[in-house]
C-alpha cells in the first residue's frame, strides 16, 4: 500500500522534472550550432566507433560521425539505430522494414537515440539530457536548426521522452540505400558548435522531400541494394 509520504515524493519528483524542462526550453534559444558547413567528399557506411555508446552492429554515414562523437561528449546518449538497410556483401544491418518509407535511416543520415543507462518506456529524470538535446536541436516544434533535417520527439508519433529521439541530417536528394551526394554538418574540434568557425551559407542545398524519419507500424518486404 502506498504511502501519504511516498506520494508526496512522487509528486515532488513528477514536478522537478517538469520544472527541469520548462528551463531547459526557456535557455534553448540560442540552440543548435552557430554554423554549418556542407561535404561534399564521398562518404560511406561505416561502424559506429566505440567512443560513441550503441548497439553492436550499429553503422551510419562516414560524414556524420565528427557530429555524433561530439554530441556523444556532450549529452549522455545511446545510439539504438543507425543505418537501416543492406551492405555491399548482402549483409543487413539495422532494425528490418521498421522505419517509415523515405527514411534517412536508409541512408545512413539518421540515428535513434536514448539515454545511456537510462530508463527504458518511461519518461523520468534519465531523460533530462536527452531533452536537452532534443531542444538544442529543436527549440521550436516542427524547425529544426541546421544541419538538421528532422527531429522526432515529444509531439511526434512514436517518438518522445521514454520512447527515443530520432536525428536527422540535411542531405542531397537520394535514392533508398544510396549515399547522399551532399551532407551538412557542424564544425566540430577545439571550438564548440556554439562558437562560429565556418559562416554558415547563405542558402543551402535544396534538401529532398518527403518523410524524414520515425518508425513504421506497417510491415512490408524489403528491396533489393541499389549498385553504385
């Protein structure tokens, strides 16, 4: 039987959390990187080194990894999903058919994170830094700062605090298992994303249409690899 005081010590949890938030969200104005810069050097799918925690297997897009290993140093993240989709010899990797249809998990320029040692399907205090995140890269729903594409969090189906966050990055329009022609990133090394050291262009790339991201509630049969 639950106590007066036991859930005295909940609400007063349930609130700091909420507060916890709310200041995350009033100091996100300034969020997001203060430049941006698009590569245009050939990437490829590669593992997800080991000074970024995630599941065994886990690979992205070569041209991302500087932004998740930054990211990894400054937010307490698990990649759970990565690249989603087939390597040169026949070899799948990824969740199978899970992600919606134009995903850029299928081009290695998504990951779905959680946090490290977190608490798994419930929103709690573990959360904290990935909200966080999620407002950095976000601070208004639906406007993501560059290079983001598409963020999926609170407000977005199947996505959100204690389920995960999905990022996205800007990228050229491609075809389904191709590498993008063009990634953008943010400037990563001794300055911090905040601090300015590539100006930010005055007008990037047109990036592709259709569905950024998020996990699919339909099951269907896969495609075969497309050939450079």
């Amino acid at each position: 039987m639950t106590t007066a005081a036991e859930k005295v010590g909940r609400a007063l949890l349930a609130l700091a959390v909420i507060l916890a938030i709310c200041l995350l969200a009033a100091n996100s104005a300034s969020a997001g990187p203060a430049s941006t810069r698009i590569v245009y050097t050939a990437g490829e799918i590669v593992p997800i080194p080991a000074a970024i925690p995630h599941e065994e297997g886990d690979m992205v897009d070569s041209r991302i990894v500087p932004d998740l290993r930054w990211i990894a140093q400054h937010y307490s993240i698990y990649v759970t999903d990565g690249y989603s989709g087939p390597l040169l010899n026949g070899e799948h990797v990824g969740c199978n058919n899970c992600h919606v249809r134009g995903s850029d998990h299928y081009n290695g320029l998504a990951v779905d994170v959680v946090p490290l040692n977190g608490t798994s399907g419930k929103c709690d205090a573990t959360w904290a830094g990935i909200t966080r995140l999620a407002l950095w890269a976000e601070p208004v729903q639906n406007k993501p700062v560059l290079p983001f594409r598409w963020i999926g969090y609170d407000g977005d189906a199947g996505h959100g605090c204690g389920n995960h966050l999905h990022l996205s990055w800007n990228h050229a329009p491609a075809a389904r298992y191709e590498l993008a022609e063009w990634v953008e990133v943010f400037p990563t090394g001794s300055t911090t994303p905040g601090e300015p050291r590539h100006p930010r262009p005055k007008s990037s790339p047109k990036p592709p249409p259709g569905p950024e991201g998020g996990i699919s509630s339909v099951r269907s049969g896969g495609l075969s690899p497309r050939g450079d």
